[in-house]
C-alpha cells in the first residue's frame, strides 16, 4: 500500500506542474481533464502527507522517550505518541478506503423512479411521501431536480414519477436507495384506525452518457400526443408530449413536463439512455453472479430494504440492521445517516475482499 501512495504522490506533484504549464492550459480541453486527474488524487495524497507526518511524529516521540536525559520531556512524549498511535490506525483505515477502487458512475446524475407497490392507495400517497424525502434531501445537498413523467391517482398519491437529479456525486450517495420502501400506518382512509402495511418501489439508475450506451436513432419509435395532468384533464391542446419506444429492447419512455416537444424528447432521451444502460448492466450482473453478494443489497427492485413504521416512529433499514427513532426528520430528507452506513458498509465489504 505505501509503495502504491507514494507513487500516486509522485503522479500528483507532476500533475500539479502540468496544470500551471502555460502551454497546457492554452489547451483548455487537454487542461481540464489533467486538473480533474488531479482533483481525484488530490484526498488521497493529502491523507497520505497526514500519515507520513504521523509515522515521523512517532518516530521523534520514540527517540525522545529513549533520552533518559530529561524524563519531563519522556514523559511528555509517551503521552504525544499514544495520540499519535491513534491517529495512524485512523489514518491507516482511511487511505484504504480511499484506495479502494472507485464506481465511475459516482459522479453521474441520476434518474430516481419511484412507483407504488401493493397497497392501492395508500402506497400511492405513500410513493408520494418518498417523492418529497428524495425532493428535500436533494435540496439539501444543492442539487437540482426536474421532473420527466408523473402519474398521480384522484387522492394526490403518486402512481408513478420519474426524476433528473443533477449534482456532485448524486449517483454515490443515492445509489443504494433502490428497492421496495414498506411504510406500516393508518391511512387516512381507514375509518376503524387499522394499520395497513403497504409499499413503494423505487430505482436508481446512473444518468448514461452517450459515450456509455449508443442508441441507433433508427431504433426509437417516437410518437406525440397532448400532455394531461391530474385526473386526465388536458393541459394543453398541442402535442408536445412524446412517448419514445427502443424498439430492440422494448423499454418505452415518456415525458410531457415540458411544454415544448423538442425539450421533452431531450428529457425523454436521458432517461430512454438510462434505462438501455441499466439493462446492459443488469445483463452483464446477471452472468456473473457472484459479484452481486458483494454490494450492500442487491440493487433488485423486489428486494424489501426499509421500512417506515409510523406509529413507532421509526425507519429501519433491513440490508445494515440499522433501526433509527426519527421519521418525522427523516421523511424531510434527513437520509445522511442512513446513507452513511449503507456506504460505509459498502466500503468494509469491499476492503475485506481485497485482503
């Protein structure tokens, strides 16, 4: 591991003269992409500077304590270097983390799908509540969220919404939220004050590139029709919504939050990539099964990964045994902590494979 840092210090420091070489930054396109190299390295060589001091501080204390010429500085040094000790181990732990090899969808944007499950509804209004946690836990990151298609029922419950998240990192902190969302609860249509359990799924996919996924124009059907709103009333009387259908895949996409057909076939072109990429993946994971036990849940939108129980006012999440008091918080998109152990967890599973 050491050697592997301190070849990354040295690719670093290089790095760091290339971008203020004038004739590399008169090329702008060569210049970015060698200031982003840097910016990646950048956290790992710094925890690495971190560590070297550290190994010297310990190696100083050590001399000192050896010294029995001044016992009030061995003494002092022997309470430096138990603190020292601690931060290495520390120290230790996070350059493994940060060598670890790194998702390259990380940094993409995301298509958030969220659609109710069993429950009528009640796990629409249910998928709507999820709609609104996502909603406020991107505004409380700084991202940006646009919506491409919804469908609601005639009691405001989402049937199904589909989401652009664009932002640093969306896709590594909401990558491990696809699943089946089970909430337990009285509806509000519940006359006798049963509580009834029901569900919400929702998929994460990585916003696709064009360079990640080519689709052949040729193998889009797109059709136009009027966009309608809640309860099928029609907002506009032209056709500027779009339905696109990939013909060798059969996945179709639609959107009409635009009110322009043009802007709505872009929107409807993110996603239609999305979703070709996804199942490229999903093909590709399903031939090599193996790697799938490695990842903190399967990613699998059937597979069951939290529950919201309301009358205990907790949320439980099934893949880390991570049971939390706080609901209320958490449905005004306070996720960080939950997010955070799932990551985590990811992490540790990852390290103790490639030991």
């Amino acid at each position: 591991m050491l050697d592997k840092l301190a070849s990354l210090e040295i690719k670093y420091n290089e790095l760091t003269e290339q971008v203020s070489d004038p004739a590399i930054i008169a090329q702008q396109d060569e210049w970015q992409k060698l200031c982003k190299a840097r910016a990646e390295l950048e956290p790992i060589v710094e925890a690495y500077l971190q560590y070297k001091a550290c190994v010297q501080g310990i190696a100083d204390a050590k001399e000192m304590i050896a010294d029995k010429s001044d016992p009030e500085m061995a003494e002092m040094a022997k309470m430096e270097l138990d603190e020292l000790e601690e931060s290495k181990e520390k120290l230790e732990h996070e350059l493994k983390i940060l060598l670890l090899p790194k998702d390259k969808n990380d940094d993409k944007n995301v298509i958030l799908e969220i659609r109710a499950g069993t429950g009528g509804d009640e796990a629409a209004l249910f998928g709507a509540d999820l709609f609104k946690m996502y909603s406020r836990y991107a505004e409380k990151q700084g991202w940006k969220m646009e919506i491409t298609e919804a469908s609601y029922n005639d009691v405001g419950g989402v049937k199904e919404i589909i989401t652009l998240i664009e932002g640093k990192g969306a896709y590594s902190r909401m990558k491990f939220e696809s699943g089946v969302h089970r909430v337990q609860r009285v509806p509000a249509t519940e006359a006798q004050g049963r509580i009834h359990t029901s569900a919400a799924t929702v998929a994460v996919l990585p916003e696709a590139e064009e360079v990640d996924v080519e689709i052949n124009a040729n193998d889009v059907k797109i059709d136009v029709f009027c966009a309608s709103g809640p309860g099928g009333q029609c907002v506009n009387t032209t056709q500027s919504a779009v339905r696109l259908t990939h013909l060798p895949t059969g996945i179709v996409v639609s959107c009409q939050d635009e009110k322009s057909q043009i802007k709505n076939k872009e929107k409807g072109m993110r996603v239609l990539r999305a979703r070709v990429a996804e199942k490229i993946r999903e093909e590709a994971m399903a031939a090599e099964a193996s790697a799938r036990k490695s990842q903190v849940g399967s990613g699998d939108r059937s597979e069951r990964i939290r529950t919201y129980n309301y009358p205990q006012g907790r949320v439980t999440d099934h893949r880390v045994g991570l049971t939390l008091h706080r609901l209320e918080w958490i449905m005004q998109g306070d996720l960080d902590e939950i997010i955070d152990a799932l990551i985590t967890d990811d992490q540790t599973r990852r390290m103790q494979e490639t030991e």
